[in-house]
C-alpha cells in the first residue's frame, strides 16, 4: 500500500535504520524508542491488523517470532527480560493500520502497562 508508513519502509521507499530482516518481515528502531531497546517488527506484507493472520500464516508468524528471540539476543535482552507488545485497533493503541510487534527492553518494565 502506498499510503502505509510500514509498506514503504519494507520496500526501502523511507529510509530506517534496520535491525534485521528475514525474507517475510522486517524490524527496525522505532522513531520515538519507550524504552533503550525499541524495535519494531513487522511483516513486508500489508496485514492491517492480527485479526488478519489467519492459520494460513504460519510461515509468517514463525519468522516474526524468529526475529524476535534474534533481535532479543543481539541487544543484549535476551537473558534480562524483555516486553512485546501488538496494539490491535483504537482502544488497543494501534496508531498504524499494518500489524507490528513492539520489542522493548533495557530497562525494568512496570504493570499494568496502560
């Protein structure tokens, strides 16, 4: 989608500073970091939002949680703990209509988190 801040940053049309990548998604530092480890992963594809990854995506779901424990384990999180967040639509605090996990940590993270 052209509109879409994530497709775009997926086929290189914005720059973004890129963690890592895998042939089905993306993760790059988030813009505005809530925490010292801030990345966001996403899927190249357009999926707006986790209602749509069906059973079907198995392939992809299994690639964004790679990219997780990947992720968690170069910045140095992986053995301190860490949070990921999916925010599904208004009043979860979606803010960009394309699924993305939110991978937060370097610090202690409180609850409830809202």
């Amino acid at each position: 989608m052209d509109d879409c801040v994530f497709c775009r940053i997926a086929s290189k049309m914005i720059g973004s500073d890129i963690v890592e990548e895998s042939p089905l998604a993306i993760a790059v530092r988030d813009v505005n970091p809530q925490a010292p480890v801030h990345v966001l992963i996403f899927p190249k594809e357009h999926l707006p939002s986790v209602k749509d990854l069906d059973p079907e995506r198995c392939d992809l779901l299994t690639e964004l949680f790679q990219l997780v424990n990947d992720i968690a384990i170069s910045e140095g999180i992986a053995q301190t703990g860490y949070r990921l967040v999916v925010n599904s639509g208004e009043d979860g605090g979606q803010e960009v209509d394309h699924v993305h996990f939110h991978l937060l940590g370097g610090r202690f993270m409180g609850w409830p988190p809202g």
